[in-house]
C-alpha cells in the first residue's frame, strides 16, 4: 500500500512495510528520500501515533529545528491526544471559519 502526503510543500511517499529498519522501529522519517515508512505490524491507535511522529521529523528536517527525539515525541503525543479528545475539532477543520461575535 502507497500513499502520498505533502508536507510543506514536498510529496511524500508514505509507505507500509514489514520491516522499517535494524532496530526493529515503528515508522522512519527519510526527509531527503521524501519517503516516511510504517511497520505494517502495530496496532492501529499505534499507527497514528508513529505517523505523526514521522511528520514531525519531516518538519523538523525542513525547517532546520534540530530538534531532539524526546521533543519529537512529546509534540506528536501532544497532536494525537489534543485530535483524539476532541474528535469534533478533527472533523471540523477543514471547513473552521472566523465567527465575529
């Protein structure tokens, strides 16, 4: 399975795969390759997590933040928790328009 994902402005191949790397990870953020790869073999509440993880990394690589693997983390759990607790936010994003009260 193959799908593609623009993140500022560059295409990314999202890619599942049975085996990421030799340390046996989740997913791989390849920013220069443009590619993010998924372990196919997570569960699905996983699989979210480690895809926003990968996007995060591919910020970071574009926009030169450096950041550490620890802040990598904790922004994309903060992503996910902040979209899953509020689900009607999530659905409602793409049509969220300015309301002058």
């Amino acid at each position: 399975m193959e799908n593609t994902l623009r993140i500022l402005g560059k295409t990314y191949k999202v890619r599942f795969v049975d085996k990421v790397d030799e340390e046996d990870s989740l997913g791989l953020c390849k920013a220069a390759d443009q590619e993010i790869l998924l372990r196919i073999e997570q569960p699905q509440d996983c699989l979210r997590d480690t895809l926003l993880h990968e996007i995060v990394h591919a910020l970071d690589y574009q926009l030169h933040l450096d950041l550490k693997e620890r802040q990598v983390h904790c922004i994309a759990m903060g992503i996910v928790a902040v979209l899953l607790d509020n689900p009607e936010f999530a659905q409602s994003w793409n049509s969220m328009k300015h309301i002058d009260a």
